[in-house]
C-alpha cells in the first residue's frame, strides 16, 4: 500500500505557512515564515506584496514542512 501526503500552503497577510498531512488526514510536518509588506510608492496605508521575496520564503516553508515529516 503506498502512503500519500498533501501539502497545504497558506498565504496570509502576516505569514505564509506549509502544512503537511499524511493519507490518515493527521499533520506530518509544518513550516512557517512571517514576512512583512512595504507601502506602494505614492499610496499612503497600502501594502504592496513582494512576490519574489515572499516567494522564497514559501519555498523555505515547504522545505521546512518536509524535514519537519523526516
């Protein structure tokens, strides 16, 4: 019987997270980074996302949610 995992990513607005479940439905491994975001140029009380930077560090959560499973 093969063994099945799911990954779950969640972007919020304060932290992106990585949760791995095993095929039981049960939490394998989970990763998280809080990331902040700059005002856009210009535009007072915004947040402007930064798509590269907080791409990478989605990247390190799943990384971290793997190692966290073994």
């Amino acid at each position: 019987m093969s063994t099945g995992y799911l990954l779950a990513i969640d972007v919020g607005t304060g932290s992106a997270r990585a949760v791995l479940f095993g095929a039981d439905g049960h939490q394998a491994g989970i990763g998280q980074r809080e990331y902040s975001h700059r005002e856009a140029p210009g535009v007072p009380g915004s947040q402007a996302f930064d798509t590269t930077t907080n791409w990478l560090l989605i990247a390190q959560c799943v990384r971290e949610a793997l190692a966290d499973a073994h």
